[in-house]
C-alpha cells in the first residue's frame, strides 16, 4: 500500500463507508437521563460542553447565541471524528477536503447572509478601513472581497493539510520502526519513542484543530451579527 492509501474512502460491495464513519461518533456519546443524579461520564460531558460554549461565545453578541448549539454540536462531531481517526485500521473523514469545504463553506455563506440582512452598511464596510487615499479605493475593494472569499477555503485547506500531515508522518516513523527492528534494535525503540511523542502531539493537534474551526466560524458570525 502506498503512503496515501490511508486517505482513500473504504468501499464495501460497492458502497461508501464514509457515511458510516460519519455517523459512528454519535453512538459513543452516552444519552442524558431524566433522573435527578447522573454518572460521571454525563457530568464530565456537561461540564465540558458548556465550558466550551462559553469560552467560544464569550465575545459574540446576543444575537449570535442562537448558534451555540449549531456550533457546540460541530465542534464535538469533529472532536470526536478525529480522535477515533488516530485509532488504528479506521477512517479519518476530516482528511477529506471536499467534507472539510462542505462544513466550511454553508456556516461562512450563512454568517455573510446573515450580516447582509441585518446590516448591510457594516458588512459592506468591511471591504473597505477607514481613511483610505482615494487612489487605493479600488485595489483594497478588490483585496478584501477576495480575502473574504478565501476564508472557507482556508477553514478546509487548514483542518485537511494539519491532520493529512500528522497522518502521513506516524505512517512513515511506524514504517521506519518495522524496517529497523530487524536490523538496529536499539535505533528501533529510540524511534518508538519519538513515535509515541508525535501520536500524543497529534491528540493535541485533533482537539485543537476542531477548536480552531469553529472558533474562526465564531469570530466571523461576530463580525456579522
């Protein structure tokens, strides 16, 4: 198999398991009860999402809340597909891009819809700062609207390339290590070493990383709000 092999969608009697692996993450999160004391599993879910919640909306106005539970629910569907991702023989979706642009690009569409509605004047305003010399009117118009443009592509292209890369680099140290076992046994398990050091930076880089995606979607839904 080759190195991106790994990034290929898995096909079973002709049908794409990516739905599957879609839809997974879901089982694994344990349902709240109706009675007065839950477990500590529900707890610790609890307390984490509404921590989360109210770090991202700390600085979104009123209007803005409306989309906590759009957002939470995102951020732990992608928490959760990146974990299971760095378990061995499993499916990573969020590798991806055309998932990645498809979550993307319907949450910035509708931030920028939302502020064209509700004030257009500011929206508009964006494209163009203050005290700008005539002559460069055009070319900031121009500049601006196509940063504006970028930013769904640079919200897929970002979690896409952080965790293809991290994928990419524990199949080439795990390749390495197989190669060395044979031959230099002590080059082996300093290598296993740095192997278990890069799959603990890529837990941190998968949390991370879905952090980062919907607190951009975050700070755009402000702007617009």
């Amino acid at each position: 198999m080759g190195f991106f092999d790994q990034f290929l969608t898995p096909y079973y009697l002709g049908i794409p398991l990516i739905m599957i692996a879609m839809t997974f993450p879901w089982i694994l999160l344990p349902s709240p009860s109706n009675r007065w004391l839950s477990n500590r599993t529900i707890m610790l879910q609890g307390q984490s999402v509404g921590q989360f919640t109210r770090q991202i909306f700390i600085s979104v106005n009123q209007g803005g809340h409306k989309w906590a539970l759009m957002l939470t629910s995102l951020m732990v569907f992608l928490l959760l597909i990146n974990m299971l991702g760095l378990l061995p023989y499993t499916f990573t979706p969020t590798t991806q891009l055309s998932l990645n642009m498809g979550l993307a690009v319907p949450f910035w569409l509708a931030t920028v819809i939302i502020g064209l509605r509700n004030q257009p004047t500011a929206a508009l305003a964006h494209l163009l700062p203050e005290s700008t010399p005539p002559l460069l009117v055009p070319v900031l118009i121009v500049i601006e609207t196509i940063s504006l443009f970028i930013r769904p592509l640079a919200l897929g292209v970002r979690l896409t390339a952080n965790l293809t890369a991290g994928h990419l680099l524990i199949q080439l140290i795990a390749t390495a290590i197989a190669v060395l076992a044979s031959t230099t046994t002590t080059v082996a398990i300093l290598t296993m070493s740095v192997l278990l050091l890069l799959t603990m930076l890529e837990i941190a880089v998968a949390a991370i990383q879905a952090y980062v995606f919907v607190l951009l979607l975050s700070l755009y839904l402000q702007e617009n709000v």
